[in-house]
C-alpha cells in the first residue's frame, strides 16, 4: 500500500476533536449497554455501491465497482497488491478524501442513504462505518479503558454509562477477561494480538453499523490471528463487516461471500466457495490457485 499513514488520520481525527464534534446524521444509538454480554442480535445494515470510482488526482484507481456487502456477513476483499482493495475500502468512510488530490465518484449507500450527499456529516459517517487497521493503533498516551471510551467522548456519548459500555464493548472484543483487573494500564503495554482487539473494542463501543478491516492480521501471529479470526465470526452477527485481506485462507475461513478485485475492477463477487472452487472468470481461478499474487 502507498498511501500516507490513514491509521495516523484516524488517531489525529479522535485526539483533535474529542471536544468538538458536529452534529451526526441521525440520532447516536444511546441504548443501554449490557455489561454481562458480548455483542448477540443481528441489526441488519447493508452497503450498496454503485459504479464507484476512486481517484488520485487523474489516476483511477477503482474503475466502477458495483458490490453489496449484506447485513450480517463477512465480505472478503481479496486481490493482487495495488488492486484498489485499501482504497476501495478508505472510500466507503470516507478516509480517501483526506489524501490531497483524492475523490469519489458514483454512489455508496448505507441503507440506502449516499454517504457522499451534500452536506453529509463526515464524522456521522466515520461513527457508523468504523475502521480497524493494519496495525493496531491504540492511543499511546491512554488507559485501556480511555482507549475504548475514546469514541465515546468524541462522538459525545454521555448518556450511556462509559464504563458499562466499556465492558461490553471488550467482552465483545473477547478481551474482558485478560484485562478486567488492568483496565487503568496503559493499552499500549497489551500485546500485538491484545492491541488489536483493544482497537477493535474502540471501534465496536460506539456501536457502529458497518466495520471495514484492513489486513487486521497482517501485523499478527498465527494464534492472534486465529482469535481475531473467531472474533470476527462473532461480531458478524451484530455488524456487517468487510474484511481486506491477503490472506485467501483467511478469506476462506472467514468470509461468507468473497470479492475479487484486479487492476482496480472487481472481476466477480459471490459465496466464498463458489469463489475458490468454481468462479466465473478464470483472472479468479488463476489468483485463488496461487498462478499470480
Ligand atoms: N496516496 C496515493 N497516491 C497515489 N496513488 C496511490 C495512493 N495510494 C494508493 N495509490 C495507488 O492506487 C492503487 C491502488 O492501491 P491500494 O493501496 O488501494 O491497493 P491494494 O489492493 O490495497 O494494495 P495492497 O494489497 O498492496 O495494500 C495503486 O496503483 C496504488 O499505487
């Protein structure tokens, strides 16, 4: 990936404004959280693109891509390096406009909604299509628990008792039992395996509808890995989830359906085993039998 640093952008755009954030697009989910339980109904939030087009300056980098990723599953983003899978992905909340020089054209729709529409709240946007990094990026300078309330006190979030949420968004993370007698430790003192559900925990406090993961493992080893992986089945069931990876065995175990992208196409889209056993386009045959990577 060339971009510049988004997991910086990310950090600066909750440190910066943590006392200054604008209205959202509708009203913060504020509903009780339950300490005792991990994340368990499915809410059903669906996005749609249409014809998206990714730019860097005048180059395209993703050529017209139409896809649904459907409420409740894991859609696997697969593809050759530089494909357009991280920009694709940087488009849908709206990071890839932050790059000088960068834009969108087409339609993304959450439930239906453009998240591009004039006037549309970018903030609202990031709080409701969250986004787990390649590395895991907790905030140097705060406690596990800050780091999980963060999202809270930037999207203002005061009528939900942070520290019930807290809980529950790390019982979500399936990290509550490793770190229930140490939530005032610094979170940058967890290991890799345990940062990484630490943001993940950041990111599902806030209860977003839609989680987009670059490469969450890619910084991992095999048994972190394996625990995120499961991590992820899990929270399926309460947020639809795109997962970028390049990893196929990962897309494989992980992905209820598969998308695969080449030079800024996406060449087809279907049921994970449909994709590696029996695709349409023999460019996916070749890729998924490891002919070119
Ligand atoms: N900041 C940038 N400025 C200009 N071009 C960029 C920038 N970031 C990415 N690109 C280009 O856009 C294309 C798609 O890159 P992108 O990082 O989205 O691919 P990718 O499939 O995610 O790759 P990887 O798997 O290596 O992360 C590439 O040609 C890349 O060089």
């Amino acid at each position: 990936m060339t971009s510049p640093n988004p997991d910086n952008a990310a950090i600066r755009d909750l440190e910066e404004a943590v006392s200054d954030a604008p209205t959202p697009l509708r009203p913060l989910d504020s509903g009780a959280a339950t300490p005792a339980a991990a994340p368990t109904t499915g809410t059903g939030h669906t996005v749609t693109l249409k014809g998206v087009k990714s730019f860097y300056g005048d180059a395209m980098a993703v050529k017209g891509v139409d896809l649904e990723y459907r409420a409740n599953e894991v859609t696997a983003m697969i593809g050759p390096s530089g494909c357009g899978k991280s920009t694709l992905l940087r488009s849908i909340n709206r990071m890839h406009e932050e790059i000088p020089g960068a834009r969108v054209e087409g339609e993304i729709l959450l439930d239906g909604v453009d998240i591009n529409a004039a006037g549309t709240d970018v903030v609202a946007i990031r709080r409701m299509i969250g986004m787990v990094f390649q590395r895991p990026n907790p905030f140097p300078t705060m406690s596990i628990r800050e780091n999980v309330a963060a999202g809270l006190r930037f999207n203002k979030i005061k009528d939900v008792d942070h520290d019930e949420r807290v809980e529950w968004a790390l019982r979500g993370a399936g990290l509550w039992d490793e770190v229930k007698d140490r939530l005032d430790a610094p979170g940058v003192g967890l290991s890799g395996g345990q940062q990484q559900r630490l943001c993940i925990a950041r990111t599902i406090a806030i209860k977003p509808d839609v989680i987009l993961m670059d490469e969450p493992c890619s910084a991992l080893d095999p048994i972190a890995t394996l625990k995120v992986e499961e991590l992820i089945q899990e929270l399926k069931q309460e947020f639809t989830i795109v997962l970028v990876t390049h990893n196929m065995q990962q897309a494989a175990r992980v992905g209820d359906r598969t998308a695969f992208m080449y030079l800024g196409d996406l060449v087809e889209a279907g049921p994970t085993d449909k994709i590696f056993t029996n695709p349409e386009d023999p460019r996916t045959e070749e890729y998924v039998s490891g002919k070119f990577s």
